[in-house]
C-alpha cells in the first residue's frame, strides 16, 4: 500500500481485522484509550475498509464503542467528536 509510509509518519495505525487473539483486541482497545484520554486526535474509517466501487461498506463499530465506553468513565472530561 503507497500510502503505509504516509500514514504512519502522521502517526497512523492499522488493525488487523482477521486477528483473533483477543489479547490483541484487549491491548488495541486500552491503547486506543489511553491516547484518546491524552487528547490525541483520532480518524477512524467507520466501514473498516476501502472498497472498490466507491461504497461504505458494513460499519465496524469496536473502536467508537472503546472511546464511548472512555466517555461514560468517571472524570473523563475532553470531549469526544465523531465526523462523518
């Protein structure tokens, strides 16, 4: 992917979606809180993939519902924005 070294010199990550350890979904959740909770920006593609004809794909919703569950926590004040 040409744009893999771009990504990631903005800081950028990608998930293994197929991956089914689920300590590895564990420790991706927690990482993901974590820099959410230090107010690092995060751009999610809510249908977890690019796909070949231009159309959203099924929505993957794991990581929104991780920075959800980050905004009920207590004494968790920044606010969290989802752009479409």
């Amino acid at each position: 992917f040409p744009l893999d070294v771009l990504f990631k010199l903005f800081g950028g990550y990608f998930i293994r979606r197929n991956f089914r350890d689920p300590l590895y979904h564990v420790v991706l959740r927690r990482y993901l809180q974590l820099i959410v909770r230090r107010g690092v920006t995060q751009g999610l593609f809510p249908e977890g993939k690019l796909t070949r004809d231009g159309f959203p794909g099924e929505p993957k919703i794991g990581l929104m519902d991780g920075m959800v569950a980050l905004a009920a926590e207590r004494g968790f004040e920044r606010p969290i924005v989802f752009v479409p």
